[in-house]
C-alpha cells in the first residue's frame, strides 16, 4: 500500500482511510476480489489492502480463507460488517445460524442456483445491490436470502 495516490493535476495526495462496510466469505473469493477492485468498503479474508477510489482499505483481519466460520463470524460481526456469503443449504446449518445469531452478525446469502459461478453470483449481487447496501445501518442478527428473481428474504434464526 502506497502513501498516496496520484490526483487530476499528477500531483501526489494522501489517501484517505476506507471504512469497510462488507466481508465476502471465502466461498465468494472470485467475486470478492472483482468487487474490491472497484468498492473500497468491501474486503475479504486474505486481501491485503489497498487504495481504490483515492480510499486506503486495510489489509483484512481474516487472515486467511482457511479460519473456522465461528471465529471470522465474530470477528466480522464485532466490527459492524455485511458478511456476503454462498451458502444454498443455510437453513440446514443449525451452528452457522447459532455463530450469526450468538454473535449479532449481518449476513446476505447468494444461496440460490442463479449463484453457481462467479459471473452468476455477480449477476445476483448487482440485481439486490440496493437491498444489501441498506442492510449495513440495520440491527443483527439476521440472515437473508439473496437470489437474481426470487425474494429477498430474511430467514428465521430459531
């Protein structure tokens, strides 16, 4: 990460700090770094950083995409974060629910068939884009269902 960025007139200025506002799982890596490339509020487990939009975000503290879902869960959640995550069979998950709900954690799940790739998973990120940019102001906990032409759905934590 550099000191600063080159501005309009080629002169250097300082970049300001980004505040990071979502965390792509590491099931969502491709499309976590497509989106970091152009979104300095988002990050994702493993990204070291970097200046988009004259904006330093930090390297992320998930260091790695390896580390368990109770522990990056409450870390994420502890800073306030949208966890973004591709997870089809969420309802089933009895401890992933328990970790979000434990921990007051915020997560939008692209947990649809219309999420299989990347390209897909974009698709269905930019069609529920305005949803999912309100939900970081909100209370956790809570889970929603993010799909490109079904509902947009909060599931129940119980």
């Amino acid at each position: 990460m550099g000191g600063g960025v080159r501005g309009d007139t080629g002169s250097v200025t300082s970049a300001r700090p980004a505040e990071v506002r979502f965390y792509f799982d590491a099931d969502l890596l491709g499309l976590a770094k497509l989106v970091c490339q152009v979104r300095p509020d988002c990050t994702y487990p493993g990204d070291p950083g970097g200046c988009v939009q004259r904006r330093e975000r930090p390297p992320c503290p998930v260091g790695s995409p390896a580390t368990k879902d109770p522990e990056w869960i409450r870390l994420v959640a502890s800073r306030g974060w949208l966890i973004i995550t591709r997870d089809h069979r969420i309802q089933d998950r009895r401890a992933e629910i328990g970790a979000v709900r434990d921990s007051g954690a915020k997560m939008v799940n692209l947990g649809s068939a219309d999420a299989g790739t990347t390209w897909r998973q974009m698709e269905v990120l930019m069609t529920r884009w305005r949803e999912i940019d309100a939900l970081p102001e909100q209370p956790g906990p809570f889970i929603y269902v993010a799909s490109r032409t079904g509902a947009f759905q909060r599931i129940s934590l119980s």
